[in-house]
C-alpha cells in the first residue's frame, strides 16, 4: 500500500485541546490549582481567573452550557462572567495577558 504522503513528510500534530487543558493553563499563569478555578473561593483572584477560562473557552467555540460544565457551573453564571469581562480587565492586567498569548 502506498503511503499517503512523502517519508519525508511529517503532519502537523492535531491534539484536540480540552477543557481541562485551558484550565489547567488558565491555572497555570494565575498560580492557582484548577480546582480553585472550578471551586467556591469568591475571592478576586479566583473570580478573574474564572473570568479568563470562560472567555477562552467561548472564544474556542464553546456554548454557554457546555463552558458550564466544564466550569462546574450553571450558564447563566458563564453569561455573567463573560459580561463582566471588560470590568474584570480594568482591574487586572493578567486577564488581558493570558487572553493575548491564547488563540
């Protein structure tokens, strides 16, 4: 059988980018863990590092209710903090960082 293309050829490689990686990016840059992402601290830091995992994710495509569930919550609290984005951004440049080096 013949090969599809040159020996010499490599594909690109096509990994699937999940949920859980952009929360595990997401924690990453914000040195948190992702279960403080997906957990119930309302403390400032946490709420923009939710703030930022949501925005990529729909940025990728994502619906609201599937962001929802990856995040561990309700679509309406994903219309929330996609909504209070722009404000979240005023008050940490982080959020703005980390939106700019994902695609």
């Amino acid at each position: 059988m013949k090969p599809l293309w040159p020996s010499h050829y490599m594909p690109p490689h096509t990994h699937c980018i999940t949920g859980g990686d952009v929360l595990d990016y997401v924690a990453k840059r914000f040195k948190i863990t992702r279960a403080e992402i997906t957990g119930t601290q309302r403390g400032a830091w946490f709420i923009y590092a939710r703030a930022t995992a949501v925005a990529i994710l729909l940025r990728r495509g994502n619906s609201t209710t599937t962001t929802g569930k990856i995040m561990h919550r309700d679509h309406t609290t994903v219309l929330n903090a996609r909504d209070k984005l722009p404000i979240y951004m005023t008050k940490c440049d982080m959020i703005a960082a980390v939106l700019g080096e994902v695609q």
